[in-house]
C-alpha cells in the first residue's frame, strides 16, 4: 500500500512535466526555433507524440512482451540508443545538416555516441540491478539533464529574459526529451523482462541522487570520447 501511495503522486509528476514538454515542443512546432531546427524537426514532436500515445495505452500487454530470445538488454539499450538518434536529426547546429552536436552530419553524430552509448546503458543497469519501473526509468533519465538544463537552458534565458515566463515549459521540454529518450523501449516491453533475478532494493532519494549522477557521468564520458576524436 505505501509503494502504490509514492507511486501515484509520482506518475501524475511525470504528466505535468510531459504535457509541459509538449507546451513548449507545440510553441517550437509553430514558431520556429531557428537554427536549432533541421529539415527533419518534425522527427521531435513525433517522437514526444509517439511517447505521449504510449503513456496512454500503458497497462495493456507491451508489444514486445513475447520477444521470444531477443535480448531484453538489447532492446533496452538499442530502443534508447535508436530514440536518442531520431531526436539528433531532428536538430542541427550550423545552416545545414543534421544533429545538435557539431555543424557537420557525421561529426554531430559520431560526437553523439559519447553521450547516448553510456545514457541508454547506465539507464539499463539501474533498471536491472534496482528493478525500475517504467516511471523510474523516466524520472532517472530526466533528472540526468541537470547539466544541459543549467548550462544551455539557463544561459538562453539569461541572455534573453523575455523568455523567462517560459522557464516552466523549458524544464518541463528537458526533462522530458531525456526522460522519454531513455523509458520509450519500456513502452514497447514488459520492464520485468529487463530486472536482474535479485534485485535490490532502493530508495526514493537514492534514485534521485542516481538519476543526477547518471547525466554527470555521461557528459564525463561525453568530453573524454570528444577529446579523443579527431573533429
């Protein structure tokens, strides 16, 4: 009874920030955003309307729930991997190409591993060891854009404090391209496909803290892997 008493207000967290996200993806869908935006923008409200239906249709049976001997660490990882790809070529960097990494396609892109290789990883060996669930798994990856949000997103704002009636919608669009970015295989899955026999056990404010440290390290991988590349 007391999990189910967390849980709720929790999930209900997850749909304000995600109907915040989608405010602030609908405001970029109409206005524009520039350069920020490439010739496949529309991959990005896709993607968040694809992982809105799937929030809606939670509790049926997943598609992917009898995936005979698919590997549920290669779904896992190769679904968030693969998702964090279609929202790279929804971005760019310069006037043209694709990618929120570096002006050039395949620089942007070969840069990006760095980053969604170690994300989609780390992501699925917290839902094995702990036994995440699906909000979890969400609320771990969206905690994980503490680093973007503070650098890129409070920077836009500062520079530009006509934005700053929009910093609600802002966080709520961070928190949800990283969250969805890293739980959208568990809309296509049963997540006890992904736990470890024995799980551990794990407090709310040990996921908080692990959801936060997960996107540190990440953007520590990110920077060793681009110090590494020739680009």
């Amino acid at each position: 009874m007391m999990e189910r008493t967390v849980e709720r207000p929790i999930a209900r967290g997850l749909w304000l920030v995600v109907l915040l996200g989608a405010a602030f993806e609908a405001l970029n869908a109409l206005l524009g955003d520039g350069d920020d935006s490439s010739a496949l923008w529309f991959l990005a409200p896709l993607l968040l309307a694809a992982f809105i239906a799937g929030l809606w249709r939670r509790g049926h049976t997943p598609l992917l729930a009898s995936a005979g001997r698919l590997s549920p660490a290669l779904l896992f990882i190769g679904g968030s991997w693969l998702t964090g790809m279609l929202y790279e070529l929804a971005l760019r960097t310069g006037p043209t190409g694709f990618g929120g990494m570096a002006p050039d396609t395949a620089a942007s892109f070969l840069l990006a591993q760095g980053f969604y290789v170690p994300f989609a990883v780390g992501g699925w060996w917290l839902a094995r060891r702990y036994g995440y669930t699906f909000t979890d798994v969400f609320w771990a990856g969206a905690l994980s854009c503490l680093y973007e949000a503070l650098t890129a997103g409070a920077t836009a704002v500062a520079a530009q404090p006509a934005l700053l009636p929009l910093a609600p919608l802002m966080a709520g669009y961070y928190l949800t391209v990283y969250g969805y970015i890293l739980a959208m295989p568990l809309l296509f899955m049963d997540e006890r496909r992904v736990w470890a026999t024995a799980i551990r056990p794990i407090s709310t404010w040990r996921k908080i803290v692990y959801g936060v440290a997960l996107g540190l390290v990440c953007w520590v991988v990110f920077l060793g892997w681009a110090a590494l590349l020739p680009v």
